[in-house]
C-alpha cells in the first residue's frame, strides 16, 4: 500500500471506532513477504500520519512481523522506536523455506536476531505449527528454550477458501494434541520462556484474565468491511477423546499446593498500564486530542538528527531540528568563545511556525535568552538536566529569566528539583519526558546464575553494578571503598559500566579498580549488553550525589531489569527508588554540601546481600515501579500537559522587559547572590558570558556559600 493509501485506511478506522460503543484496542500487524524492505523513512511517516488521523481513536498497538533478512541502522530504529512489538518468522525444522535459498535465508535470520539482542531491541519469535513442523516441536521448543527466547506458535488452519491450506493444515483434535504436548515442556521447563498461546491459557485457568477475542476487521482502501469474531479458544477448548489445553492446564494446577498457584497467580498477573504520577491526569483530561504540537527541537549535543529519543519524539508531535554548525554553537558552559551576534543570526534563520521550541541542558536556558533577543516569541520547553547550585549555571538560568514568557515551561525531572528551579521565576513540572525505554530495560528470561555464566562473571560472588561516568560528581572511588569494605565480609564483584571519559579523576579511579582485583571495567557496552548486565546483577549501587541526578535515569533501568538499587537518599534518586523496591541511604554533611557515607552504604549493601527474600521482594516490587517511568507514557502525557500549558497562557500578558537585569519576582535567595547584577544590560552580560564564561560576581565567598547552603536545604 502506498502512504496515502494507508492514510485513508486509517482514516476509515477512526470513523469504525469513533461508532463503537465499547473502548477499541487496535492491533495493526505488519506483515508479508519481508516489510523490511521498505525504506525506514515509509514507517516514520505513516506511523505519523496514523497518529494524527487515529488520534484518540482507541489504544494503538503496531506489532512488525519480518524474517529479518534486511537489517541496517535506520532500520535498527524503526524496530526500537517505530514499532510497539517485533515479531520474527523462524523455520528452524521442517518449514516449506528450509532448503535451497531458504536455508541460507535462516542464516540471515539466526544472525539478525544476534545483532537485535546485542543492541536490546526486544523481540519475540514466530513459528507455524503445521504437518511438516509437528513432528518438530520438542526441538522447535528445546531451540527457544536455550535461546532465552519468548514465542508464538501459530497453527496454519483451513483458509477462507474451500481446501485453502489443507495439505499442510492440522486438524483442531491434532492442534490440541499438538499444544498439549507443548505445554508439558512449558511446565517441565518451569515456564522460563514466554510460549503463545499457553501464557493466555495459564491467565485464563488461573481466573486472571479472559481469553482474548479478537475481531478482525477487513479493510479497503475506501472503507471497513464487515466484522467477525474469531477465537482460538472453542479449538482449543474443543472436546472429542481428549481434554483440551484449558482442561489440561487445569489439572496441572489441581495437583499443585496453594502457595504454589498464589505464586504462579502473582507471576502472571497483567501489568497495569503506566502512570507517571501527576501529569497521568492529562490523558483524562484530553484523551480525545489528536492536533500534534509543532516542535523546534534545539538540540544539546551533535548528531540529534539520528537520536532515539527524537524518533520517539517524532511519532508523537511535528519536529523539525535546528541545524547546529559545530559543537560551540550548542552554547554548553564548557564551551566559551560563542559569538553572541552569530547565535543571533542563527536564531533568526531558524524555521518559523511552531508551537514551541523545546531546549534542553545550561545551553537550552542561553538559546531561550538568543531566541527572544533576535525578536523570536515561540513558548520555550526547558530540560534542563541539572541542578543549579553551581555560580556558572545560575548565571545561565538567571540571563534566561529576564527573557521568560507566561508559556514557558520547565520539566524539572523530580518534585525535588522543581522547588530550587522555579525560584528563577519558571512554571516547572516534577517530570522527564522522556522517561526510560522500557522496551529495552526489561526483565530477561533465564536466571541470574546463567546470565552470569553468559557474562563470563563470578559464580560465587555478588554482584554489584555501576553505570554512568567515571566522574567526581558520580563518587565511583567513594564507591571503591565500600566494595573494599564489603569485601572484607563477603565475596563480591564490581561491574562498572562506564562511558568516556579520560580525566584524571577517571583514570585513577580505572588504576585503583585494576589492583583491586575484583572490579570489571566495562567501556561503553551496546544497549542489548547493557541489559544483560542490569539484569545478572544481584544489587545495582550508585553513591553519587551529583548534581546531574535530577531524575535517576540508572536506578530505573535497574529495577526495570529486576535488580533493587542501592543509591544516596538525595534528589531525583528519591522519587526513582522507594524503600519498598530499593535501598536509600542517608547523605553525610560536607560544609554546606552533601556526600556520600561510604560507612551507611556498606551496611546497606551487606544488608540487601544478606538475605534473598526481601531483595527478591524489593525487585519484584521495582518492576512494576518502574513502569511509571515508561517513555511510551511519559513522553505523550508531557506533551499533553505541555498544551494545556500553552492553552492556558496563550492570552497572559509577558512580563515587563527592560535594557538593565531585573531581579523582581525571583527568590530570596536569587536576589541575594545576584543583587549587584540588577539594572546591568542584559545584553553585554549575555555576550560576555557566551565569549568567556565569566560571571560578574566572585565565584567564592560568603554570599556563595549562602546560596548553595539553602539550595541543599531542599535536597
């Protein structure tokens, strides 16, 4: 089908469920001979176009279904940000494409889903269940089952036509037979894999949730046709000479004791649906909505065009990229020399027409003050990233205020850090847009002894895992010492997943771990990597108390994964990890400042370590807190809040703007640091900030240390 097309199909289903009476899901599969060999750039365009046409027109779920023969970097993104599932065709035994050309194609496929795992694209596999492949199944379930795979089999019946499929269809008594015998390697196998459709069985027998019943619907270009239910349940729950798979089951679950089945009832249970706690009131609020918000996206590093949080970005709101020549102009503070007149020029040839342009990071916070001063009026959206104790970036944010529009928005990351962020005069909501991929955080089959073995860890020891950079601000060689310090008790091992960085600092911190002995560095591993690391760990431990942990991006993926964290009781950590699914521990005192208490997390950590139970519970209790980090929620409910926002200020008359600094409406504790900078020109301070990064105040001293003993006050 081509593009337009598609859009008057999607079109024809807004209108079939705009007339339903009942709240519709819809499954749109992507499927045929190989839909990968359509250019990425197809997916990125309909799936927008079927988000403005479908708009609220019911739940959404894009399912891929591909062989995998064609696989390259674009397409790498449409599989993990275009497509709510991926679903690869396997013929391993038996099938019609298993010789000849076909075999090499399994080649293909087989290597293809070894690359999707090493980049943490989550995927699931499809086999058919037909007369060539039945007498497969042990293996076909053996192979999945050592693969760490989950899957669907899918029996091939009777086509719409008369004798359609029937030399290589099952009949439904063989079908049952068939998924009988599935189902006792499932149990025997201590369910380790997710099999489809006897994970919808086993809810369905233990009374929690019902059997789905699907329509299908037919669809024509011009219109939808017709609409029929069909199930799989009447086949398989089909009578005749033996039970079925649901009876089956069943009996399984007689013979088992009551704890044993409250067990299996609280392993498959369904997820609730994500919230992310107050802004989840928007979707109420405006479920209907279908208008996307036009974006200028200014981005805070190079190669933003490509990034994954903007092709996520783009399936729900019209972005465009403002064009960055080199890396200076992204206005970050550790890069002076900045024109202020060539940002200018650059602000005023940006493209025009949007909504609101959405800045990210100190840099974010100068654009804002660039924009309005090239004459730009468009509502700002700020993330910022950190926090703003330091003299630097409280220069940044108070240059900014003085530019500051009634549909100016902040995301502060966390309730912590709204409250010293809008003492610059900003509207500041508790939240990250862009939350955390749990598509590609997530729980693996198989246990933490075998992921371990995969990883070539310690057997015999704990594992403990850091991620992020090996920077003073992350505290990694306070972290050193309490590995030394546990280890005095017990056996452990360090995992430091770390990226670049090669300051002195970091190197010295890579010396001390390489004599230790017993620390692994690990340099930038690929996301599908990383998961596995997230996932064998037994404890994920932070002792930072940095001034970037807005959010707590690290101990989310981490209990995504089904690891508890052990983190500073301080930040954004504090709202990421309760008590009920992690270990928070109390900061010490540095003067005015905080710092990690090397002694409060070695306790701690032999505390977690000490004993399975709770840990396991804490780490059941993170998976489902996590979800309320989701980027497939968090990212279109901060929009929606975004445009009840600017909705609400649209008619709000700006704030008188002068020539000198005003400091008028800022906290008490702004206008006390800064009170000597009030009636200077904003825009020689702007400029020489930009050229030099210098600040028109001592960077140390009393009134200093004022300022940033109140803003830990709030941490």
């Amino acid at each position: 089908m081509s593009r337009e097309e598609l859009r008057r199909v999607y079109a024809a289903l807004a209108g079939w469920c705009a007339r339903s009476p009942e709240p519709v899901r819809l499954e749109l599969v992507w499927d045929g001979a190989e839909p990968l060999l359509l250019e990425p750039e197809f997916y990125w365009r309909t799936l927008e176009d079927q988000h403005t046409l479908l708009g609220g027109a019911g739940e959404r779920h894009n399912i891929l279904r591909t062989p995998l023969t064609v696989l390259d970097e674009p397409r790498l993104e449409v599989l993990r940000h275009g497509f709510d599932e991926v679903r690869v065709s396997v013929e391993l035994f038996g099938g019609p494409g298993v010789d000849g050309s076909g075999a090499q194609s399994q080649k293909i496929t087989l290597a293809n889903m070894d690359r999707l795992s090493r980049e943490g694209i989550a995927f699931e596999c499809v086999a058919g269940l037909t007369r060539q492949t039945r007498p497969h199944l042990r293996k076909l379930y053996r192979f999945f089952e050592r693969a760490g795979l989950g899957w669907h089999l899918e029996p091939l019946t009777a086509g719409a036509g008369e004798g359609q499929s029937s030399e290589h269809a099952l009949s439904e008594e063989e079908t049952a037979a068939a998924l009988r015998e599935l189902a006792d390697l499932w149990l025997e196998g201590r369910e380790s894999v997710a099999v489809h459709p006897l994970l919808a069985a086993m809810r369905e027998v233990l009374g929690l949730e019902p059997w789905p019943s699907p329509s299908v619907l037919f669809v024509e270009v011009h219109g939808v046709g017709p609409r029929f239910e069909q199930s799989l349940h009447e086949p398989l729950a089909a009578g005749g000479t033996c039970p079925s798979l649901l009876q089956h089951l069943r009996q399984h679950l007689e013979r088992l004791p009551p704890g044993q089945r409250g067990l299996l009832r609280e392993r498959y249970a369904p997820s609730a649906p994500p919230a992310t706690g107050e802004v989840a009131g928007t979707r109420k609020r405006r479920a209907g909505a279908t208008e996307r918000l036009r974006i200028l996206l200014l981005p805070h590093q190079l190669g933003a065009e490509t990034s994954s949080e903007l092709q996520r970005l783009r399936l729900h709101a019209s972005v465009d990229v403002l064009p960055i020549p080199d890396a200076k102009h992204l206005l970050l503070a550790e890069s002076p020399g900045v024109v202020l007149e060539d940002c200018l020029r650059m602000a005023e040839a940006a493209p025009k027409g949007h909504d609101v342009v959405l800045a990210q990071s100190t840099g974010g916070f100068l654009w804002r003050a660039v924009f309005r001063l090239a004459g730009r009026e468009e509502p700002f959206a700020l993330i910022p990233h950190f926090n703003h104790f330091r003299v630097g970036t409280s220069f940044a944010m108070l240059l900014s205020s003085q530019f500051r529009l009634p549909g100016d928005l902040l995301f502060a990351g966390s309730q912590v850090a709204a409250g010293p962020c809008s003492w610059f005069g900003d509207t500041c909501l508790p939240t990250y847009p862009m939350g955390v991929d749990l598509r590609l955080f997530r729980k693996l089959p198989g246990t933490r002894a075998r992921l371990k073995a995969s990883l070539g860890l310690e057997a015999e020891a704990a594992t403990l895992l850091f991620t992020g950079r090996l920077a003073r601000d992350k505290s990694v060689w306070e972290l050193l010492d309490v590995v030394e310090a546990v280890s005095q008790v017990r056996r452990v091992e360090l995992v430091l997943c770390h990226a670049n960085d090669d300051s002195a600092y970091a190197r010295r911190c890579e010396e001390r771990a390489r004599r230790m002995g017993n620390v692994r560095l690990v340099h930038n591993p690929p996301p599908g990597i990383l998961c596995r690391y997230y996932n064998a760990a037994d404890l994920f431990v932070t002792a930072a108390v940095s001034t970037f942990e807005t959010f707590g991006r690290s101990p989310i993926e981490a209990m995504a994964c089904g690891t508890p964290p052990v983190v500073a009781d301080y930040d954004g950590f504090r709202e990421a990890v309760t008590s009920a699914c992690g270990f928070l521990v109390p900061t010490l005192r540095q003067g005015h400042q905080k710092a990690p208490d090397v002694e409060g997390f070695t306790r701690a950590v032999l505390e977690a370590l000490g004993d399975e139970a709770p840990r396991e519970d804490k780490a059941r209790r993170g998976l489902e807190h996590a979800r309320r980090f989701d980027a497939r929620s968090t990212l279109p409910e901060a929009l929606l809040a975004l445009r009840d926002h600017l909705d609400a200020h649209s008619a709000e008359a700006p704030p008188p703007r002068g020539a000198g600094m005003r400091l008028a409406g800022l906290s008490g504790a702004v206008r006390e640091l800064w009170g000597t900078v009030e009636g200077l020109p904003v825009r020689a301070l702007l400029a020489r900030f930009l050229w030099s990064l210098q600040v028109p105040i001592p960077t140390e001293g009393e009134a200093v240390e004022r300022f940033q003993a109140r803003w830990f006050e709030h941490y």
